[in-house]
C-alpha cells in the first residue's frame, strides 16, 4: 500500500566480504610425568613384628619399568640406637615384593623396578621385633637425574597461514571489487615456561665407621659400666649407679646367658648408660650388647655398636614415680666381651 504509479524503487547493491575463520591457537603438548614423587606422611610404631602388625600404610602408584626408590634416611633419626626400622613393599594383588631392614644405619632403604601394569602400591611401614620408631619416607624415581628442559617444554609447532585462491563470486560485478591486499599475521607467543621443581636429592646416610683402630695391647683391667643422668643431681654428681664389671659369652645379642644391673630413676629425666673404654672399645672382637628393661619388666631400648664396639644408650624416662630399671649386659650374638 502508499505506492505511487511512475515512481520507481532503486537497488542498492553492497559487496559481500568473505569472513575468514580466525586459526586456532596451537595446542603445546606436554608429555605426562613417568612418576610424580611420594612423600609419605611421619610414622611412629610399635611392636609391629618386623611390619607384620600395628604398621602404618603409604599407598601410590606407579607403572611398569620405574625404578623406585623408598628411603627416610634422615641424618638425624637414623643413626639413633633405638630407632630401627622396617618397611615392606606390596604390589596391587596384594603380594609382597621385596623388605628392607637396615640399609641406612637402622632406618629402611628399598629399590625396586616395577613390573606388569599401573598399579597402586601398598608400603608397610614398621619396626624390627618388637620395638618403637618413626620415620617419613620419600619415594622417588631414581632412573631420573635430572627434569627437562624448558626448551622442550614450552615450544611451540609452526603456524602457516595460507590466502584463499579466489574470492567468492558473491560480489556483483557492477560494484568495483576490493582485493585482500595483505593476509593478516598471526604471532603465536608462548607462555613464560613457570619454574621447574628442584629435585632436591635424598640426604646421604650417615657412614658406618669402616674401620677400627688396632690396639696393639689389651686392657687386663677391666672398667665398669656407669649409669647417669644428663645433667648433674643436687650433690654435685650425675652418677646413678657404677655396675660391675662383667665378662659374657654367647649370650645371644644379651638374652641369654646376660649379666643384670639394676638400678632406679625418678621420671621425666634422661639416663645415659654408657661403658666407651678407650682401650677396651677399640678391641674388634669385644662387641659388647645391652638391653633396658622397665620395672615391669619390657624392653625399653637396646644397642649394639655407638662407641667402636661398645655399648651406648640414651632414654628418657616416662614423667612419673621413680621405677627400678634392670640393664642386661652381654654380647653381640654368640661372642665373648
């Protein structure tokens, strides 16, 4: 309606510009880690018959061909007398794979390459016998020395663009055509690549003492044992008690065959028991044992080698009334000192 006879309708016509679809940006592929590193929550135990009971648990998961590495190793817990470890290693049907004992002074050390699929992994982590410990292991791939580069990680594929050959014929040809004169430029930029983490290597065992001095000549006078405490009592002496000289043998790392010295100590304080004869320590074959018992008769602590061959221990006793502790005095396995 509202047309008019004689007036006619002009046309306009507009040139169709092509669009062209922006290129993706490239995708950085970045190869997934062979095994991300496990540190296992702090332990302490007891009575855990080598990890066979009363353990804690540190589960992962690893595939074929990894070769773990699972230590606690610390510099200051591991040489300790009376913090001996024990760790068992379970795969994911349940079976044990390989234990460790002392293989970093008394603290535990496993290696194992895994086999078979990915899997989760089971770490028993316990005690020798039927003592107490503590302990935080960390599992770690020791077939790698050293993370990837940068480099590798943040390069970026080649970008080609290319024009379109011809241009759509949706463009009349009354109106001038309009060429692309210049493709635009695509810059692919990459990210600053973050910080790599640091393998920060697991601290070094302390080493066991390789050799002993020779004594050319032995002691034919032999000097007590002495119990004391660490800090001096109100008379002016730290000395508990001075056992008796003892001469053992075959007494089963002191539990046969042992020589008893008791004693009593108030609690909350610490007691050092200790024989560390300069002359009689240095002798290789006088590998003296020493077991601590409390006044209801269990084993508190024990120790082996911590001065040469002779015996040395420190433990605090348990806040409280003042108890009777017996030491039982004898030998590493079955010889004589």
């Amino acid at each position: 309606q509202n047309w008019q006879p004689g007036v006619g309708c002009v046309l306009a016509t507009q040139a169709i510009v092509p669009v062209i679809a922006p290129t993706p940006s490239p995708t950085v592929y970045v190869p997934p880690t062979t095994f991300v590193p496990v540190t296992c929550a702090a332990y302490s135990a007891s009575n855990t018959a080598s990890a066979t009971q009363n353990y804690a648990t540190c589960t992962f998961t690893a595939c074929a061909g990894v070769s773990l590495r699972i230590a606690d190793c610390d510099a200051a817990r591991c040489p300790s007398g009376s913090n001996d470890q024990y760790i068992r290693l379970y795969d994911g049907s349940g079976a044990e794979v390989t234990s460790n004992d002392d293989s970093c002074n008394l603290c535990s050390t496993i290696t194992y390459t895994t086999t078979g699929i990915c899997q989760v992994y089971t770490l028993y982590e316990g005690c020798f016998g039927s003592t107490s410990c503590n302990g935080a292991f960390k599992i770690t791939d020791a077939s790698v020395s050293s993370p990837p580069s940068p480099a590798a990680l943040t390069a970026a594929p080649s970008v080609v663009i290319k024009s379109p050959s011809t241009l759509p014929t949706l463009i009349p040809s009354a109106v001038p055509t309009t060429r692309l004169s210049a493709v635009p430029t695509l810059t692919v930029k990459s990210s600053t690549p973050t910080a790599l983490p640091t393998l920060i290597p697991t601290a070094v065992p302390t080493a066991r003492l390789s050799a002993l001095p020779t004594i050319a000549t032995k002691s034919s006078t032999l000097s007590p044992s002495k119990t004391t405490t660490a800090s001096p009592t109100s008379t002016g002496s730290n000395v508990i008690k001075v056992c008796a000289p003892y001469t053992a043998t075959a007494t089963n790392s002191a539990q046969v065959n042992y020589v008893d010295c008791t004693f009593s100590a108030n609690g909350g304080i610490v007691i050092q028991i200790s024989d560390c004869d300069a002359i009689r320590c240095g002798v290789t074959t006088n590998d003296q044992y020493i077991r601590l018992l409390n006044s209801a008769g269990t084993l508190v602590t024990f120790n082996d080698d911590s001065c040469q061959r002779c015996s040395l221990l420190t433990y605090t006793v348990p806040p409280g009334a003042m108890q009777t502790f017996t030491l039982r005095q004898g030998c590493f396995s079955v010889s004589t000192c």
